[in-house]
C-alpha cells in the first residue's frame, strides 16, 4: 500500500512539474509574440511620422499642404501615445496590481464619469449615450472599474453608425452587480467574438484605425475584469448591434 502511494505522489509531481513548465513555455510564447507585436504596432505610426517628416525636411512639400503634413504628424504621434498608454495600462495588469489598494467602489458612480467623459466623443460620433441603472458596491480597483466602463463605451461609439446609440447600465443584486453595455453599431461576425479579446486583434484593421483604436482595449477589459472575477459576456449580431454584460461578484475573498 505504502508503495503504491510512494509511486501515485511521484506520479503527480511529475504531472505537475509536467504542467508547469507547459504553462511557462506557453508564458513565455505569449511574451514573444506580444514584443514582436508591440514592436510593429509603434514602428508603423514611426515610419510614418519619420517620412513626413523627411519630406518636410527637404523641402518637398508645397506650401499649401504643409499645414496637412503637420496634421499627419500629430495624429500618428497622437496614436503613438494612445498605444504606449495601453501597453503600459496591461503590463500594470500583468503585474498583478500590487502598488494600488482595494476598496469599495460605486459602480454607477463609475460609470457616471466614465459617460461623461465620452459626452463629446458620441456627439462628435453623432451617437447617443445613456446612462441608467443603480448605486451598486464592490470590492475592487476603482481605475480599473473606471478602464473598463470607458473602454466598453468608447468601443460602443466607435463601431457605431450615425444616428446610433450606447445604453449602459448598473444594476444592484444581492451578490452582485452586474454591468451592460448596448449599442446598435455595426455588430462583430460570430467567429471573431472569442478573439475580439485577444492582445491586438481587429476584425477590421483599417476600421480600427480610423477611429483610433490600438486593439488593446478589449484585452484590458478582460484583465481587468478577471482580477475582480468577473464574468464577461459577449452577444453580437452584425449590422444590429453588440451587447457586453459583465457580472462582479460582491463578496471581497477569491
Ligand atoms: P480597438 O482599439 O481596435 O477598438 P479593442 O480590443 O477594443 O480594440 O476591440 C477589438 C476589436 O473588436 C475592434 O477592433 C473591433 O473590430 C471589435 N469591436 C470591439 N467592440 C466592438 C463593438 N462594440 N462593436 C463592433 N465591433 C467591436
């Protein structure tokens, strides 16, 4: 019996250790292809800020489209900062948070600043926000609570049409407090509704690009709601629209 046993624990650990190294190589692959994307995420706005530049330098631009060139060179670098923000936004996430504390946070009150902020951004967009729902407390970070209501709402007006809307909303239960973001935009394909979360992944580049986005900001919203063990659900129907509801858990432990 104590022979079996002895074997059955060698066994396991071997498993385990199996396991581990799995899970490190699998790490370690991730990071890989992370750099390899940061770094070509950052050289194309550079390049092209560098050609711009270049061209102005020289003096090959025409007086009158000086002011355009300038422009470019804003918006890239502007682009720029956007990426490095959210790059340093997740690797903050990767370290587990440990500089920052947790408290109780209002939910509804989050999402009320996090609406305000984006007032302008919709009415540019020419697309309503609204905002309804309940005071609703939990345990958790409240700038990563904050992260997550604007990067929903933001992505809310920026795949939407004209004349289209975002509704958000807070409900209080018992246990939980749950998060709904609802727009009528232009929906995500069903085979792309798991990837949308992935580091980096666009279901339309040229589209992301346009409006600003850096293909991060569903990722972070995915760490972000794991560290306080939410759970992310996503229905989309293309050409009608995207709903993302995620359910916080109330209670402080794991
Ligand atoms: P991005 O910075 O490109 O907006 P995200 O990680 O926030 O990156 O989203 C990833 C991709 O998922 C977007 O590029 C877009 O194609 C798609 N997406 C996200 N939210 C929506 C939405 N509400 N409606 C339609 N498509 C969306």
């Amino acid at each position: 019996m104590a022979k079996k046993n002895f074997v059955y624990d060698r066994l396991s650990r071997r498993i385990a250790s199996e396991e581990r190294s799995k899970a490190q190589r699998e790490a370690e692959r991730m990071r890989q292809e992370f750099t390899a994307n940061v770094s070509h995420e950052l050289k194309t706005p550079l390049q092209s800020i560098s050609g711009y530049a270049e061209l102005l330098k020289g003096g090959m631009v025409k007086e009158e489209d000086v002011q355009q060139f300038a422009e470019r060179i804003y918006s890239e670098s502007q682009r720029m900062i956007t990426l490095v923000n959210d790059i340093l936004e997740l690797s903050h996430l990767d370290e587990g948070m440990e500089d920052m504390v947790r408290e109780d946070v209002n939910l509804y009150k989050v999402a009320v600043s996090a609406v305000s902020s984006l007032e302008d951004e919709a009415e540019t967009a020419d697309v309503s926000l609204e905002l309804t729902g309940q005071d609703s407390v939990i345990n958790g970070y409240g700038q990563l609570l904050s992260l997550i209501v604007y990067n929903l709402c933001e992505n809310g007006i920026k795949y939407n049409n004209p004349n289209g809307s975002v509704k958000v909303d807070v409900s209080d239960f018992k246990d939980r407090a749950v998060l709904t973001v609802n727009d009528n935009g232009i929906g995500i394909p069903l085979d792309q509704q798991e990837r949308v979360f992935e580091r980096f992944y666009r279901v339309d580049k040229s589209h992301s690009k346009e409006v600003g986005g850096t293909g991060l900001g569903l990722s972070i919203v995915k760490h972000a709601a794991a560290i306080h063990n939410g759970d992310i659900h996503l229905v989309s129907v293309p050409k009608y629209g995207t709903t993302i509801t995620i359910t916080f858990p109330k209670k402080k432990d794991k």
